[in-house]
C-alpha cells in the first residue's frame, strides 16, 4: 500500500473517494472560488464532468501534504 492510500485511511475519512467543489471546500476549510482557483491552476487536479468538477480524495490529501498528485 503506497503512501495515499495509507494516509486516506486516517485523512478526510467521512468523505468519499470521489468528491466535488463543495465537499473540497468543506475538507480544506476554503471558499468556493479558491477551490476553483485551486483546480484551475492545477494544484489540485480534478476533472470536469459536464459543469462539475470531480476531485479524487487520494490528491486532495496529496496537495495536503506536499505530495504528487496521480
């Protein structure tokens, strides 16, 4: 088990492995245009499904902690 997987046990548990702007918000404690600013920039990477984004837990604790995000 790799270092993500290990730390998404333990981090941001009551979330799912696959989250949107609003629970991106509520994990890092940030407004909603920085969590667009965020993902627009490419500190987190996110994809865009139709107008919503979807952010995999494993690099939102990956931008946490300093790591690259997969």
């Amino acid at each position: 088990m790799n270092k993500l997987s290990e730390l998404s046990t333990v981090m941001f548990q009551n979330y799912p492995d696959c989250v949107n702007i609003s629970q991106l918000q509520s994990m890092l404690g940030i407004k909603r245009t920085k969590s667009y600013e965020l993902i627009k920039s490419g500190k987190i990477k996110a994809i865009k499904i139709g107008k919503d984004y979807k952010i995999s837990k494993l690099n939102v604790i990956a931008f946490v902690i300093g790591e690259e995000q997969i």
